[in-house]
C-alpha cells in the first residue's frame, strides 16, 4: 500500500539545511545495479529529503511489504531509495533508513 504523499513542494525553513550527499563517494557508495527492496519491520517508513532525521518529508511514507529501489547506502545507515505506487502512478525518492529494508535482488535486464 502507502506513499501517504501531501504534495511534492518540500521548500520550507525545515527542509532548507537539508543537502543530500554526493552519492559514488566512499561515504556513500552507490550500488550498480541498484537493489530491489521490501519494507520491514511495523508502521510507516519516514522518507527524508536527506540522510537526517531534521529532514522528514512531511506525510511521505512507506509501509511493511511496499518494494523500493535502492541506488546507494551512507556510511550512517540511511538508503537512497525510489518507491513507484502502482495505484496512483505517482513516485517519489528520498532517504530512509537501512534496517528497515530487506535486500530482494538486483534491478536490471535478465540474461
């Protein structure tokens, strides 16, 4: 189920400090290909505009058994991930956090 999305407009004093790392960078490798994940744990997963909690993205969430893309990982343990909903057609990406995904395979073309 999920994405509880408000909107996409994250500009606000909050959010203004928060600047997402360089990914490919020894702090935040990148994974090539990218990972395909499933959500665990119980409740809603926060989605961030960068690796820190002071940069929620107000109403922006997935919950256990949603699938995302994962293409890079912080040393602090936060994802880069991307969650497409097959019902409203509408994506979003951001940051959660690591422990609460579960790595499913790589994403890309079948041999």
């Amino acid at each position: 189920m999920a994405l509880g999305v408000t909107g996409f407009a994250f500009a606000g004093p909050a959010l203004a400090a928060c600047q997402e790392p360089a990914t490919g960078t020894n702090e935040v490798p990148m994974f090539s290909p990218p990972l395909s994940a499933v959500v665990v744990g119980k409740g809603r997963l926060q989605f961030y505009a960068a690796p820190d909690a002071d940069c929620a993205m107000k109403g922006v969430f997935v919950v256990p058994n949603d699938a995302v893309i994962a293409d890079a990982q912080s040393r602090g343990g936060w994802s880069s991930v991307m969650y497409f909903n097959p019902r409203t057609g509408q994506s979003v990406s951001g940051w959660v956090r690591s422990q609460r995904l579960r790595e499913t395979g790589a994403v890309g073309p079948k041999r």
